[in-house]
C-alpha cells in the first residue's frame, strides 16, 4: 500500500516540478517543447533503470544511481556557466516559486520516515534525510511569504535556509552511500540500510527530486548573488552623489 501511495504522490511531485519550472521559464514554445521532451527522456530513462535493478548494483565502481544524480547538476551547470542565455532563463525563475516546490519534500521525507518505521530503511540515513527534508520544507513556506512581500528584506533568512537545505540534500547522499549494503563504502545501516531507495517508486528521490533540488538550491544562491552585486551597485552610486 504504501508503494502505492508513493507511486502516485511522487508523480504528481515530478509533473507539478515539471509543469510549474517549464511554464514560467520565459522560452519560445519550441524551446519548451524541447525541454519538456528532454525532461521526459530523462524521467523515462530513470524509471527504465531502476526496473533493471541496476540501481542496487554493487559491482560498478560508481554507482549507476549516483551517476543518475550527477549527471543533470553537470549539464544544466555547465549549460548555465557557458550560455547567457541558459543563465537567464534559470534566473528568471522566481524564488517564491522555487520556494514552494521546495515545500513538497515534506512529502518524501514522511515517505523515507515511514519506510524505516517498517524496517525498509536503517541506520541514521532514512533519520537524517527524512526530519531534514520536512525541517527545509516546513520553512520554506513562510520564506516563501516572505519572498512575496520583500525579497530583499528576506536576504540573510534565504541565504540561511538556502545553505541549511543544500547542507540537508549532501547529508542524504553521503549518508546513502556509507548505508548501502555490499557497497565498499558502507559503515552504517546493517544488511538493510538504504537499499528501499534503490527501487521503484523510491528511486524517482535521489534519481529525479534530489537534483532538481540541488538545482533550486544553486539559482536561490545566484539570485542572492545578484542581489547583492545590484546592492552594492546602488550604494555606490548614492555615494558618488
């Protein structure tokens, strides 16, 4: 049941991520089509892999489902740091927005909460991940408010959740990976440690929602950034009258 229950609520998170990123993105319908597509690659290809079972794999030197959250953080980085265009586009995303999808991993932090009450998860990992998630999501909804009313005002309360969310997302994967059974790495979690997000419907987390996180992460650090250059732009310019 709750495999179930996980199945439907995490697809309606990836197509509601999806719909709302692609839909305030300021692009040319060609344009959003071609990302709409490639996102839709991208989660299919996903999802194809972890009905292999290669996700569980021990074998490989890199893990196949590290590699799946790598892969998007390097491709949209470096289509960011070498395209201008890229680069306002993700910019243009607001941070409220990016806020409130931050919201939804309350979601799948209660999930990886209930798969250890049932034994799925051990060790500090599903601990950790779960009550982190739903803290950074739970304090995204008021920042989120805040960010309506007064962006610049809210600057050191994003910054601050802002590092406390990306902290969350880098705990998780470390302690993923020193909980997964068989791996060479593992030091925690028994013969059971985080082997459940290594499979459907909990692959699409570490697979699809930790990277777009990380992501978010990254714009709100840049928005920030920019933020302040302008500041400090404006000060400047006061100062020379």
């Amino acid at each position: 049941m709750l495999e179930l229950i996980g199945t439907t609520v995490l697809t309606a998170i990836v197509a509601l991520i999806l719909n709302a990123a692609i839909a305030t993105m300021p692009m040319s319908s060609a344009q959003k089509l071609t990302t709409v597509t490639t996102a839709g690659l991208w989660i299919g290809l996903a999802v194809a892999l972890a009905t292999t079972g290669i996700y569980a794999s021990t074998a490989t030197p890199v893990p196949a489902v590290g590699v799946m959250l790598a892969l998007p953080l390097v491709a949209i980085g470096g289509a960011a740091l070498f395209s201008a265009g890229v680069r306002e586009t993700l910019l243009a995303l607001p941070v409220p927005l990016l806020l409130g999808l931050n919201a939804l991993r309350i979601l799948p932090g209660a999930f990886i909460l209930l798969l250890a009450s049932q034994g799925k998860l051990s060790g500090p990992f599903p601990q950790s991940a779960g009550w982190g998630d739903i803290i950074v999501g739970i304090t995204a909804i008021p920042l989120m408010l805040a960010a309506v009313r007064n962006f610049a005002g809210s600057r050191y309360a994003l910054l601050a959740w802002n590092i406390l969310g990306t902290l969350d997302l880098v705990e998780a994967v470390v302690l993923g990976v020193l909980s997964a059974p068989g791996s060479p790495q593992q030091i925690f979690g028994g013969a059971v440690g985080s082997t459940a997000m290594w499979s459907l419907p909990w692959s699409t987390i570490p697979t699809l929602l930790v990277p777009f996180y990380f992501i978010t992460h990254g714009i709100i650090f840049a928005r920030l950034l920019q933020g302040t250059r302008r500041a400090d732009a404006f000060a400047a310019s006061q100062a020379r009258l």
